[in-house]
C-alpha cells in the first residue's frame, strides 16, 4: 500500500497543477513587444559620412529589383564582377 502513495500524490499533484490560474498578458503587450524587436540602434547618427551606393545606382539597383533583370543585364551583371574580380587581384 505505502508503495501506490508516492504515485498517487505525484498523479495528485500534477493535476492540482493544471488548474492554476494563468493570467495572459496585458492588452498591447506583443504590438509593444514587436516594436521593441523592430528598434535596431536609437542612437543619433555619426557625423562621418555615409558610404556606400549613391543615389542614382540605388536608383537604378530598386528599378532592377522592381522590373526584374532582363538576360541583357544579367550578362552586364557577370561582366561587372568578374572585371571587379580581377581589379582586385592586381
């Protein structure tokens, strides 16, 4: 009999268990919680200047991405990296 105690009050407990109240989170929570995700650096920006692609080759780059590359700037495309590739190497 002892030995069907020890289960019994585990079986007993575990089901005590599942009726616990869980409260759910505050209205809101997740739509602040996304938006805290979203923040990447709220710092001011440096006062060195941006580098990178200028305005008319992102430009260009955004109409490319939008319309899709035609077999014609694919080519260019390999054209150019493999010109980058070797003015790299020397």
């Amino acid at each position: 009999m002892p030995s069907r105690t020890i289960p019994c009050l585990l079986a007993a407990l575990l089901l005590a268990a599942g009726c616990a109240e869980i409260s759910p989170p505050p209205l809101g929570e997740s739509a602040r919680m996304a938006a805290l995700n979203q923040k990447i650096n709220p710092s001011p920006a440096p006062d060195y200047p941006v580098t990178g692609f200028d305005g008319v080759k992102g430009r260009v780059m955004m109409e490319i991405y939008q319309t899709g590359m035609s077999s014609e700037q694919k080519e260019v495309k390999e054209l150019e990296s493999t010109m980058g590739k070797m003015q790299e190497s020397q």
